[in-house]
C-alpha cells in the first residue's frame, strides 16, 4: 500500500517525508489524531503556532 501522506504545518506542503522539504518542520498526518488524553500533537501545535504569532511579532 502506499505510505501515509504527510502535511507540512508551515507552508502546507504535502510529502511523504517526516520532515518537509521546504522548510525542514516536521510534518504531521493531515487527518485528525485518534483521541487521546496525551495529545501527543498538542506540544507540536502550540510550537507551530507560538512559531506563527513570532512571525507576526504577536508573541
Ligand atoms: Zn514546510
């Protein structure tokens, strides 16, 4: 079967690499986690995200 598609959170880049060509971020599975009550995505997310507003001198 193929390999999982892989998405980019940064510029939305879709590979099937775990590490995105463009800009080297670690890419994630675009469709949503299984729950968990670890979120293991939740550290990625608010790195993305604090990474966005610094971008935008917000943080
Ligand atoms: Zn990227």
């Amino acid at each position: 079967m193929a390999e999982h598609i892989h998405k980019c959170l940064t510029d939305l880049h879709y590979t099937i690499a775990k590490l995105c060509p463009l800009c080297n971020t670690t890419t994630v599975l675009p469709r949503p986690p299984k729950f968990s009550l670890q979120d293991k995505y939740a550290a990625l997310r608010r790195e993305e995200k604090k990474k966005e507003l610094k971008e935008k001198k917000l943080y």
